[in-house]
C-alpha cells in the first residue's frame, strides 16, 4: 500500500499575474470563514435556524528578503504605489500559492482572486544587527480558492 505523508510547509512557489516570479521566504494565506445568522419566527419552536451569512477571507501576508534595486526588487512596492495612485483596474490580480513535495512537483495550489496591496512594511535597521532585511506584504483580496 502505498504511503501518503503530509506535504512539508517550506517548499511553496508563489506567481502575482503581470509581475516576475519572485522567492519569497514566509507566506501566509488568511483565513477562510462564514457568517452564521440565527434565525428564528415567533411561532417556531425555542431554538434558532442557523443559516450562511457572508464569507470572509483573510488577507495574504508575503515575506521576502529586500535585494538590490536591480532584479525586480521595486516590483513589490510598484505595485502598492499603484494602489496608491487610485488604479484600481490595474491593482487587483490573481495570486497562486503552489505547494510542492520532495521532489519538486506541484501538490497543492492555492489561488487568492483580485488581490491588491494594503500595507507594505521593511524591516527595521540595527547598526549592531545580524539579520537580513526583509519586506512584508500584505494582500487584501476577494476570495481564496483551493484548486488542487
């Protein structure tokens, strides 16, 4: 019979339509939830019907170290400045979040529809620090779908 472990959680490639493939090091995909609305006629019995509300997604945060300006490292921050700018038409695009196993094919894939940025922060400085410099982006989006 043949074994069927877990995918591990450090193998993912992440695509953003219109922009370059970029690597980054810490994905989170928001949440996925439903509304509940209770419900009930005064000549029904004492408990409440539950029914489906308005679903919620959470928002994407991506994580990266920042690189030389060379390379597509502006592309990330473009994009927010877009947002910016008021271009909303151009702004909201189709992320994939593909999970990959050990051996480097795709799994699992997420797809975060009409997503755009809402907050983009680097990291602090420290003149006595040791790490890398990273940049956090966070996506606000309509929906996220599990498509395989």
């Amino acid at each position: 019979m043949p074994r069927h472990d877990p995918l591990r959680n450090f193998r993912f490639r992440v695509e953003i339509g219109g922009l370059p493939d970029a690597a980054f090091s810490e994905v989170t995909i928001g949440a996925i939830s439903v509304d509940v609305i209770e419900y009930r006629n005064g000549n029904e019995p004492t408990q409440v019907r539950k029914l489906p509300g308005l679903a919620r997604f959470g928002d994407v945060i991506l994580k990266r170290g920042i690189i030389c300006s060379d390379g597509g490292a502006l592309d990330l921050y473009a994009w927010l400045s877009s947002v910016i700018a008021g271009d909303m038409t151009s702004a909201r695009r189709v992320v994939q979040i593909t999970v990959l196993d050990e051996t480097g094919r795709d799994c699992a894939r997420f797809k975060v529809l009409s997503a755009w940025p809402v907050k983009y922060v680097p990291s602090d400085l420290e003149g006595r620090g040791n790490e890398v410099l990273v940049e956090l982006l966070e996506l606000a989006n309509e929906g996220i779908e599990r498509v395989q």
